[in-house]
C-alpha cells in the first residue's frame, strides 16, 4: 500500500499562502469608529460563514474551512485537502447631521487549508485578518483669540492572524478542537492640532504606534445527534480565555510650524518614547449554536457570542468599551444536488441575519449593528470546485447625539477547492 501525495499541489498553495502576507498590511476599511480598541473586529468574513450570517459555531461541513469553531475540522474527509482563499470589498457611507462621505476599498481576505492527520484526528491552517484600522476625520472649531482650530485624527494598520488548529473526535458524536493562532501587525493613529489662521501659532500633533506579536488561544466543542430522515443535530460551543498579548508602542509628540513653501517645520520633541513594551488585554470570550441539516439538501441555524469587552487594557489604559454580544442566524438550501442537468438545481443558496451590540459605547450611546446576508455557492463543472459569492448589507451607529452612522455593503468573492490528495495504490 502506498500513500501518494500531490506534492506539485501542495507547493502552488504554500506559495499562494506566504506570498499574500504581505498584503495583509494594506488599508482595509474606511470607518471613524475603528480608531478605537483593537479597531474593527473583522474575524468572520470568508464567503460561507457571511453569507449565512456569520454562522459558524456549530457548523460542520467536509467540503469548507470552518475556522470560527476548531472542533469543526473533524468533518474534513479522511483522503481529502480542502483549499479556500478570497478577497473582500466594502462601500460605506458615512452620515452625520452635517455631511454624507461615500468610501470603498478591497483587500485580500482569507486563505484556509484543511486536511486530515488521521481518520481521528483533523488539522487546518489559515490566514484572516482579526482587526482593521483605518480612518481620516476632521474637526473644525472656533475659539476667541485663536480663531479657526482644526484637529485631525488618522489610523491605518490592523492585526492579522495566522492560526492553526487541530480537532480530534470522540466516540461518533463528540468533537474537541483548539486553534493555536499567533496575532500580528501594527496600528498607528496620529492626532494633530492646527492654527490655520495663523502663521506663528504652534501646531501640535502626536504619532503613536501599537505592534502586537504573540500566541492566542481559543478552543471548541461540537455535539454531532443522527436523528430520524438522515437529519442532524449539531450542538457547538466556544470559548477564549483572557489573553496577555506582548506588545510594544512607539510615541512621538512634537510642535512644528507650516511654511507654504516646505510644508511642516518641525521645532520642539515633547515626547519621543521608542519601543516601550507592555500588554494588550484581550478579554474572555464565549459562545453557543445550534444548526439542524440534511447532508447536500439543507442547513439552518443560530449563534450566539459574547464577550467581556470592559476588561480590555492596552499598557495599563482602558478605552470607551463595553461588553458586546451578537446574535446570528442562517440558513443554506442546494435543491437537487445530484441532478447534473440543471445547473441552477446545484447551486447553494444562502440566506442570513445578524444583530449585535458593539464593543462602543459613545456620548452615552450603545452603538449597535444590524446585517442581512445572501450568498450563492456555484459549483463549476468537471471538477469539485466552487466559487462562493457573498454580500451584507448593514448599518452600525446612530446620527444622534453627533455621532456618524455607517451603512455598507460587503461583498466576498473566493473558491473553494476540494480535492483527494491522499489515494491509497494497491499493489498485488
């Protein structure tokens, strides 16, 4: 017996893999409220999970990397590899009571891989980014005697993952699973304060600069019941405990003047703090689902997280956060997967719904989120292929109290590829 492996494949895909880390680093939202906490928190974005309304935690499927719960790799085929990359783009408007400002931007979104070590035991490998930051904002006041004040506040950057996981199964029901992810990247945010009407005045601005790079863990569970009509019930849960991410900031703070000529004149360094380390909380998380399917027919299901969100701490400093939680639910139908001359018969229909209170609450005011979710999973031809096509249309905050609200249209484009790397020769 021999086990051969499609090694030229498997070369293509780790090249597709590291050669894409670079692009993590880019712009990837254009959003005020990302200029708090760890920014927009963006870790359930790959074409099926936000097609069906961020569905994930009791989820089991061999044909998608499913990596919102670890414990979910044990449905991954014994002789197969699964393979799914994608890219994302956003179209926000932002509103307030004075103005509407439209903007858009595309990233790369997610690369996942998923295999089996054992018939027992399953493990994946991904990489998706966990945090955006990304806002320009000005502010124009009058003050007596100073004239016209402008305050400008900017951030770019976000931290991204890179996880592996691995899940093992129990008996015929149980599954356990951990995803064992190291956090990466850098957020910078920089506040200025300028005197337009004046020459002479000192302008003020201030640089600081987050670089996270350290392990985070979460785990998992997933209860898989046979019942009655080849009908499953699929029970899930998570949960991440407090984690202390090493870090380190760079910070400076300096005067300068505005020539017309040469631009900024820097004069006087009131603060110039290089690599000073600490930690960056990032507090406990939990969560539960519950999904019914038929195996190829149909799946519906709802999620439940929450997370302690008033416990983080960034070098010993809290932010404006409070304790967020979500509610998702979803659903997915393929109406005749085995009938190969309707093509729109085998086409995967995706359908879900999330609500949730953010993590900000600002000027007294909870900033909520609401979502709507539709998707198509398009099998091509000839091959155990599929592209996979989602969009969200939603809405986070309120124009009250001067706030800015946020209404956007997501949309994620990958592939899926599954494949049979691992065949068994027989020789007589």
């Amino acid at each position: 017996m021999l086990i051969k492996l499609h090694s030229p494949r498997f070369l293509i895909f780790s090249i597709a893999l590291f050669s894409c880390l670079a692009t993590f680093g880019q712009i990837r939202i254009a959003s005020p409220y990302s200029r708090f906490g760890l920014g927009d928190l963006t870790d359930n974005n790959n074409a099926w999970n936000l097609s069906v309304g961020q569905l994930g935690i009791s989820l089991r499927s061999p044909y998608h990397v499913n990596f919102t719960n670890p414990a979910s790799y044990t449905a991954f085929d014994s002789l197969s590899f699964v393979f799914e990359g994608g890219f994302n783009g956003e179209f926000v408007t932002l509103s307030s009571n004075f103005q509407t400002v439209k903007r858009s931007y595309a990233s790369l979104g997610y690369i996942l891989f998923g295999m089996p070590v054992t018939k027992w035991w399953k493990t994946s490998l991904g990489l998706v980014p966990y945090s955006d930051v990304g806002y320009s904002v000005a502010n124009y006041e009058e003050y007596p005697g100073a004239g016209t004040v402008l305050r400008l506040y900017s951030g770019s950057g976000g931290i991204s993952r890179f996880y592996w996981g691995n899940a093992v199964q129990i008996g015929k029901n149980l599954s356990l699973g951990v995803n064992a992810s190291y956090l990466f990247g850098s957020m910078i945010r920089e506040s200025a304060i300028y005197f337009p009407d004046s020459l002479y005045m000192m302008n003020f601005k201030e640089d600081y600069s987050i670089t996270m790079n350290d392990i985070y863990f979460s785990f998992g569970a997933q209860y898989t019941a046979k019942l009655k009509n080849d009908l499953y019930l699929n029970i899930g849960a998570v949960f991440a405990p407090t984690s202390y991410m090493k870090a380190k900031t760079d910070i400076l703070a300096q005067t300068f003047l505005v020539s017309t000529s040469t631009g900024e004149i820097p004069k006087d360094t009131l603060v110039n703090a290089e690599a000073v380390k600490g930690d960056i909380v990032i507090p406990m998380m939990l969560g539960g689902g519950l999904s019914l399917q038929k195996q190829d027919k149909w799946m519906v299901g709802v999620d439940y997280r929450w997370q302690n969100w008033e416990k983080f701490r960034a070098f010993d400093l809290s932010d404006s956060l409070v304790n967020s939680w979500q509610v998702s639910a979803g659903g997915e139908i393929i109406p005749k997967n085995d009938n190969f001359t309707n093509y729109l018969a085998r086409v995967h229909y995706r359908l879900g719904f999330t609500y949730s209170k953010t993590y900000l609450r600002l000027r007294e005011t909870n900033l909520n989120e609401y979502g709507i979710s539709i998707g198509f999973g398009l099998p091509l031809r000839g091959v155990k292929t599929m592209l996979n096509i989602g969009g969200e249309f939603g809405a986070r905050g309120t124009i009250q109290k001067d706030l800015i609200r946020e209404s956007y249209f997501k949309i994620v484009v990958g592939f899926t590829i599954y494949d049979r790397w691992f065949i068994k020769r027989k020789y007589n």
